[in-house]
C-alpha cells in the first residue's frame, strides 16, 4: 500500500479534515488527520496496519517482544500491529499526567518493543512512552506510526517508520495566518473535545 492509498483511505472515511484546528501539540494546523474516523471501520485498520508491518525491517519483526501505544490515539495501532506481528500489543496510559503501565501490562528489562501511534506531529506523547519503557530497561527499537505529519524532523531518539508523510503546515497562535484572517478554531481530538 503506498502513501496515495493510504490518503485516498483516510480522505474516503472523512479521517482527512481540512480547516482551522488546534494540535494537541498546541499548534495550530491547517489540516488534521483523525485516524479514528478510520480506524472505526475494522477491515480498514487490519489493511493499514498490515501495510505498516510489512514496513518495517524485518530484523526488528522477528526480534520483538510487544507493541506499545499511548492511550488514546495509539491503542488501536498497538492492538492491530501487533496481531499483525505475532507478539502482544499493550497500551500506556496516563496516571496524574505522566504516562505508565496499568491494568497488569508489564515488560521485562531486555525486552525489544516497538511504539505505535496513530499520528506524530512533534512527537510529544511518543517521546514520554519512550522514556517510560527505557527507565525499565526496555528496548525501545523505532516508533511505528500510520501518519507522520511532521514530514520526518520529529526526534524521537529512535527510528520512526510511517506510511504517509504529511508535512503538513502548523503555527504558533501568534505566527498563525487562520487565526489573523478571523477563521474559527476548531478543537478535534481525543484531548480537546468540545463538552
């Protein structure tokens, strides 16, 4: 599955939106990819994330121990990259606002993983879950993501392997020209929905 796929898929299932949004990175952007849109459709994320195993070295595939995601954008990623792996697929989450491993999720020091997200613009998330599974004395071997819309310049202090490249436009609320021509700012996403 090539990039043209994949953004033929994320556009046909609405995932591709086109506006004024706020990252959760507290950027501003001009386009927002909601790869849950996606992912709701089960067919899809096993197609995605199938083209996204068969990505990565193979020498990483076969050495792996688990899958690891962030909750919430990573999750399903995790899950079906790891189905697709053979290996088991567990999720991070957030306790008083740093990330850690609950629900009986563990991982022994040594242990090879791969950190799946659905979306990196700066790659916030990932870096924490990174240094989480580290702190263990767990192998971190690349960070494995559906849409990297930084364009490759986020550093994650591992490799990162993605299916599309998006560098996508983003500002600082200041430096923004959506916000000078007046255009309302919407907030998507698992962090700052509307209530």
């Amino acid at each position: 599955m090539d990039q043209a796929e994949v953004i033929s898929r994320l556009k046909a299932t609405e995932a591709f939106l086109e506006g004024h949004f706020l990252l959760s990175s507290g950027l501003h952007g001009e386009a927002y990819v909601q790869c849950a849109k996606l992912l709701q459709y089960p067919q899809q994320a096993e197609s995605v994330c199938q083209a996204l195993a068969e990505a990565l070295p193979k020498v990483e595939r076969e050495t792996l121990a688990g899958v690891v995601g962030p909750a919430l954008g990573g999750m399903i990623i995790a899950y079906e990259l790891a189905r697709q792996l053979g290996v088991k697929g567990i999720f991070a989450e957030r306790e008083a606002g740093a990330f850690t491993l609950r629900r009986g999720f563990s991982l022994s020091p040594g242990d090879s993983v791969l950190v799946a997200e659905d979306v990196i613009t700066t790659g916030g998330s990932v870096k924490e879950v990174v240094t989480l599974l580290k702190a263990g004395g767990v192998e971190v071997v690349g960070v494995a993501c559906l849409v990297d819309r930084s364009g490759g310049t986020a550093e994650l202090g591992v490799p990162l392997y993605s299916l599309v490249q998006l560098p996508l436009k983003k500002y600082t609320a200041a430096e923004c020209p959506l916000c000078r021509r007046g255009e309302p700012l919407v907030k998507p996403g698992s962090r700052s929905q509307p209530g």
